[in-house]
C-alpha cells in the first residue's frame, strides 16, 4: 500500500471529470492506502470528493489562490507530498494539470510523466502515455520517488464509491515568487450554451466549409442536436472560428456520445482530440481522407448539400 496524493482541479463548486479520472487511478495505486485529495479554495467541490475515493481531502485557502496561480499551486502540492510522504502524486491531464504537475516535479527535481493511459502498481512504477499527439502509445517506468504523473482525459473511468472523506482546510505558505504568474482577468466566450468539453455531441467544420459563412449550416445542425460546435486548426489558423472552438491536440479534447466531422481531413493534431468519441461521422468529399479509417460512419459528399439535407430531414421527423 501507498500513500497516494491527487490534485483535483475544480469549476464552480464541481471537480472536474478529468480530476474525478485522476482520483480514480489515484484511489487504485493506493490499493487500500489512503487516498488524499487537494483542492484549491473551493469548499464546494471538496465535500463531496469522498463520494469519488477520496479519504481526506487537503482544502488550501489563501487570499490570492481566488485566481489560477500555477506556480503557487505546484508549490503547495509538492510541500503537501513531502508531508504526507506520498508514493504517487497524480494530477488531470488538462493544461491546468499538466502545468502543475510540470512545476511540482521541477521543484523536487523528479521525472514527470504526461497524460498517462494505464499505470500498473510495481518499483519502478510501469506507465503507458500518450505520445505524439496520441499517434503512438509510450511504455516506460517511473524510477523516482514520488511518481509523478498525469492522467490522459477519458483514459480511465470515473467511478463513484460513496465513501465519505474528512475536510481539512489549511492556510499555504506562498511568497511573491510563487504567484509571479497568476490569471488576473478573464474575458468571457461571445456564445454561451454546452462546451466542447462537456458537449454530448458536437459538430465540427474544418477546412471544406469554405469560409467563415460556410459555418451558418454546421451552427444550424449543431442547434438541432442541442449540440456544441467545433473547429480543426486550419479553421482557427484562417481566422474563421476563435481557438476555444478548437478540437485537437492544441485544442480541446472531447469525449462525446457523437461527433459530426464536416470537411475535416482527419490529421493526427485533430484526431488526438477527438478521439474519445463514443461514435465519429465523416462527411467528407474525399473518400480517402484520413478520417475515414476512424469513423464510424461516413457520407461521401459535399457539406454544402448533405448537411442542409439532415437538418431537414430533422425538422421533417419533428414535424417543425
């Protein structure tokens, strides 16, 4: 058994599932041990960890941590290892994560291991991790002590317990170093609606749209499913759609029950990011593109025509 600390990063009250992951791998290579859980100025979210594996969870409170401080949060991670004496410290594999988890194990000069997909409990510690955009699957072994880890989004089931976890608040010792580097303002997205992270389905348009108009059919469908829209990064790169948009490795990665690909040649960047899709629809005028080999479905045509064509076959079936 060992001791196993895992930082969950959380949003309005709620960890997020990518943390809630972590906690999952966390609560395994523990193998009976103790689960310790740190959360960031967010009581609400800290309560009810217990319910998700956690046996204590660590709640640092400190007047500048209202804010993201990565720095300041690495700091407080790897003293909390050191005092807890942790064998593993796991974090999300989201840029949050990533960029902690990176600081923390500068701090105590240890390896660090990115987005894992499946950690086994031996000395050393054996990993396998996505790499290269998750075009190929890494296996290696952690050699230092703490391991220090994250966890590749959707890799690993997020699975509840119901167990109860105690609440321990905690002021950090942070200096001026420490939140050198801190987000001081924030500029809210145009649209609201679902995410792309959260979105049960989401409909993309890549290169083949044609332009920043060409998006009017793929925003109309993606209204019909209750659906959020995305983008590839040759849209991004032309200016068409904003970054947040963005699927791919460099964008955001999404796990929905069903993603619309239309125009999208498939490169390894996007597919990195999409491919925790539960089921892939290619429509695409190339019966080659790359795509094609991971979709699940595929309309061979022109955009311009089969997407129209299925949002009114859906008003047709609604009888809109």
């Amino acid at each position: 058994m060992a001791t196993t600390l895992v930082l969950v990063t959380t949003s309005a009250g709620v960890a997020e599932e990518v943390a809630l992951q972590a906690l999952a791998l966390g609560r395994r290579l523990a193998a009976g041990g103790p689960v310790h859980a740190l959360v960031i100025a967010d009581e609400a979210a800290a309560g009810g960890l217990g319910a998700w594996g956690a046996t204590e969870v660590h709640l640092a409170r400190h007047p500048a941590l209202g804010s993201p401080a990565p720095d300041a949060v690495a700091r407080i991670l790897h003293d909390l290892a050191l005092q807890l004496e942790a064998g593993v410290v796991v974090g999300p594999g989201t840029e949050a994560g990533n960029t902690i988890l990176a600081r923390a194990a500068a701090r105590a000069n240890l390896p660090f291991a990115a987005n894992c997909v499946d950690v086994t409990i031996g000395d050393p510690l054996p990993v396998t991790r996505l790499r290269w955009g998750g075009s190929l699957l890494e296996e290696a072994a952690i050699h230092a002590g703490p391991a220090m880890l994250t966890v590749a989004p959707h890799a690993i089931a997020a699975t509840p317990t119901g167990g109860v976890a105690t609440v321990a608040p905690f002021a950090p010792e942070l200096g001026e170093a420490d939140l050198a580097v801190r987000v001081v303002d924030r500029i809210a997205a145009a649209a609201g609606g679902v995410t792309l992270a959260e979105a049960k389905v989401v409909v993309s348009g890549g290169r083949g749209v044609g332009s920043a108009d060409g998006f009017g059919p793929i925003e109309e469908l993606a209204a019909l499913l209750g659906a959020a829209v995305g983008c590839s990064r040759a849209v991004t790169i032309s200016g068409w759609r904003s970054h947040t948009a963005q699927v791919g490795q460099t964008g955001t990665k999404i796990a929905p029950n069903l993603y619309i690909a239309c125009g999208i040649s498939g490169a390894t960047q996007h597919m990195a990011g999409a491919k925790g899709a539960k089921k892939i629809l290619a429509i695409n005028k190339d019966a080659e593109a790359p795509i094609m080999s991971a979709a699940d479905y595929a309309v061979i045509g022109d955009l311009h025509q089969v997407v129209p064509a299925i949002s009114a076959e859906i008003r047709r079936v609604r009888g809109a």
